[in-house]
C-alpha cells in the first residue's frame, strides 16, 4: 500500500451531538465538515440501507474520525471488562502532553476511567490510561516524558 493520507476512523454513534460535544470538548477535535450520505450510496457500500449523517472531525494532530448516525438507532456493544476478550478494534490511542487536563475535561463531558489512576502519576515515565466515551467506545491517554511514541 502506498498511503496518501493519515488513517480515518469510523464511529457509529446514537447520540450524535453528544459525541461530537465531547470530541470536540475533550479532546479538542474540530468539525471538518458534514454530509448526509444518500441511501443510494451507503446501501451499495453496505453501510446503511436508509442513509447516514457523517461528521468528519479532525484531531490536533490532523487524523480524521468520522461520527456516522443512521437514520435507524444502531445497536449498542457493551465492552468487555478486558479488552482483548474480543476481536476487532479496541481502541484509539491519542498521545498528548496534557493526559491528566485531559483525562479530566473528559470525566467531566462523560467518559468513565478503566484504569487504575496509579498508571498515570507525575512519576511515571510513561502515562497512560484507558476510559470510555459517552457511547462506550475505548479511548487511551498516552503521556511520554520525550513526547515520543512508546
């Protein structure tokens, strides 16, 4: 593959303006644009009979997520206690110099914490944690004293 762009991510959502208050107010992601997508087209590329409104969100650092809202409420997943007790995507990762303001504007626009708030002391090397979005979709703060990946 000779990639072009930075990857996109996809999320179905049930309450659209929700998730995209707590993207863009958590972790400070801005609304690109947004589109009604045509039954004519999402049926054939098999991703709603009826239609969908897309918001394309792009993050700091330039990747895209896509809030996708069908006409019809899509089913909600519960996530696992462990996250590797199921196959597919876990998670998004965000790295950021800022995890526990972070962390912290999201508790307040609704996510749920998973990890044990000792993985992300001032002490550490590496930061890290895992919550959950408003719908349950599993996001991980990652903070590193280089700014580099781990």
């Amino acid at each position: 593959m000779k990639q072009t762009t930075p990857v996109e991510v996809g999320l179905a959502v049930v309450d659209v303006d929700r998730m995209l208050s707590f993207y863009t107010q958590a972790l400070g992601c801005t609304e690109e644009r947004r589109a009604d997508i045509p039954a004519a087209l999402s049926a054939p590329l098999a991703m709603a009979d009826d239609g969908y409104l897309c918001i394309w969100l792009v993050t700091p650092v330039g990747e895209r997520i896509k809030l996708m809202r069908p006409t019809q409420t899509p089913e909600q997943d519960s996530t696992p206690a462990y996250l590797t007790a199921r196959t597919g995507f876990a998670y998004l990762t965000f790295y950021c110099s800022d995890l526990n303001e972070t962390l912290e504007r999201a508790e307040q626009a609704g996510a749920r914490l998973r990890s044990d708030r000792s993985l992300f002391g001032s002490d550490q090397p590496v930061q890290l944690c895992f919550f959950e979005d408003p719908e349950g979709n599993v996001i991980e703060l990652v903070q590193t004293q280089s700014g580099e990946r781990v």
